[in-house]
C-alpha cells in the first residue's frame, strides 16, 4: 500500500457549526442534481434538515407527519427516473423520496412514500446486479438484510431477497471487482458474510477472519480492497481488516489510538483508494493504497503504513 505523506498531520477547518433543536439520529453528505452539496441530517423528531456546504442558500428543511427518528438516509435514483433523490427511511419503516431544495417554496419536498419494515438502520442505493436498474440495500437491527427495486407498475418498491445473518450486524460495506458484493461484519465475531449479487442464486458465505491474535472474540470491520462504501452501525470497532474479493487474502490497518467510532472510505481519483477512521478521542487516521497494489502484491498482502 502506498504511504501518501508519512506522520502528515491535517489541520481542520470549520465548514459551519449549528445547533439542533432535536438529536440527530442519521448522516449524509451528498450532491444534488444541480451539483450543489448538502450535508443531510435526519433528527429524532422526524425532521430531515439539508444544510448546504457552500452557504450559497437557506438552511432548508423537510417536516415529517409522523414524529419518529430517522434512522437511514440514502440518495440516489431510487425509482430509476433519471435523477438522484435523499430517501429518508423513519424507526417504523416510512421511505419518503425527497427532492433536493429548489424553486420557490425553497425547501425539498416529498415525491414519493412507501411504508416497508421497520428498524432499518442502514441503506445504500446502487446497481448491485449491473442490469442498468437501481437497487436498494437496507440493514436492519434484527440481523435481517433485503434488497428492494422500484417496479414502475405498480409504481411501488419490490421486496427483491432477504437474508437473515447468524449474529447482530455491526458494521458492513460494499465492494467491487467487476461485480458487486456485500461484507457483513459480525458483532463480537471473528467471522463475516460476504453476500455475491454476481451469482445468480445470490451466493452467501461466512468466512472466518485469519488474521488471529489470540483473541477468541472481537468486533470488527471488513473493508474490501477495491472499496464503494463502508459504515459501522452504532458501535465500536477493535479492527479494521482489508479483504480481497474472494476473501483469499488480508491485512489489518493499523490502529495507533483507541477502537473505531467511524469509518468511511472514498476514490480520489482513479485508482485510489482511501480509507479514513475516527477514535472516540478525535484521533483520524487515513490509509490508502492504488490498484498496482491489487495487481502485484495481493497474494503478499502486508501490514500497510497509515498515511497521515
């Protein structure tokens, strides 16, 4: 893996600072249409607020008839229309497609409702099945998985799969090796499932970790080497551990300060890949690492350098 800029250390700058009247109880950060970035936060009172980055327009904000906590956030082109919108999924299972704060009343407005299951905590919009068509991945509390697509007739979401994972569900992610595939890291678990969208009977398989200290149980986060997105769900992470596709091979970033609060992944440009994670303390550590890396040393896969 490649060392960026050894020891660097970033000096952070305040984009803006607010108070909420409610808790938040769900994060996003993500681009309109209009190429306008907004940071989204779902409160505990049922209130969806989109701050933008740029402060170039009104803190705007979406009120919600029922006064539950939103518990995921989501944006992208749910119902295959040919533009992005932020889903927000409320504790007892209410999807709401909202439309980015345009126009005149400025504030976004709600295009779409559909009632699914309750206790969703976590959901990623994408085409995980390469057939053109979007797809929704949700993660819900009680260690259930689904996938769902919007069926223009009759103008609904579709229940698509359903799997339900042998423990609690403490963090997963989404990787890519010319299909896509899901790593569901087990609470207090040595080992994770690995859920293939490529095969047709949608292949799951549990994988034990390999790497071992001597621990018999710990909590984790698997992060695949070509990563789309990774999140923990409302826990700590003793480990973050690096897979290839086929789960052959591994490498644990290391850790200097406390166990993982946060943890998310990007590509800066093409061919690099970026993890970041935060400690309880503050402290942020970044890694990163090319596709050379992927061609030349998978089979040798070593403890990489954290870059800053």
């Amino acid at each position: 893996m490649k060392l960026l800029r050894h020891q660097a250390h970033v000096a952070p700058s305040t984009i803006f600072a607010t108070h909420l009247n409610a808790p938040c109880s769900s994060l996003l950060l993500t681009q309109s249409p209009a190429s306008a970035v907004y940071l989204v936060v779902g409160k505990n009172n049922g209130e969806t607020i989109f701050f933008p980055t740029d402060r170039s327009e009104c803190v705007s904000k979406f009120e919600c008839e029922v006064k539950l906590p939103v518990t995921a956030l989501a944006s992208g082109d749910l119902r295959n229309v040919g533009r992005n919108e932020v889903v927000t999924i409320s504790a007892h299972g209410l999807l709401q497609c909202l439309e980015f704060p345009q126009g005149d009343p400025p504030g976004p407005s709600r295009i779409f409702c559909q009632q699914l299951n309750s206790n969703v905590c976590s959901a990623k919009i994408l085409d995980i099945d390469n057939d053109g068509k979007m797809e929704m991945i949700v993660i819900m509390t009680d260690r259930v998985v689904r996938t769902y697509r919007f069926a223009q007739q009759p103008g609904r979401l579709i229940p698509l799969n359903k799997w339900e994972m042998p423990v609690q569900i403490s963090g997963w992610s989404i990787g890519f090796d010319s299909t896509c595939y899901v790593l569901m890291s087990q609470a207090e678990q040595n080992q994770y499932i690995k859920i293939d969208f490529a095969s047709a009977d949608k292949e799951v398989r549990a994988f034990a970790s390999m790497i071992n200290d001597g621990r018999v149980q710990s909590s984790q986060i698997i992060v695949p080497l070509q990563p789309y997105f990774v999140s923990l769900l409302h826990c700590l992470a003793e480990r973050v551990i690096v897979v290839d596709s086929e789960c052959n091979n591994e490498v644990e970033l290391r850790n200097i300060g406390a166990d993982v609060s946060c943890i998310s992944s990007a590509l800066l440009s093409p061919g690099l890949y970026v993890v970041v994670t935060i400690d309880p303390f503050g402290t942020l550590s970044v890694y990163g690492w090319t596709d050379s890396y992927k061609r030349t040393a998978l089979g040798t896969m070593s403890n990489p350098p954290r870059c800053c």
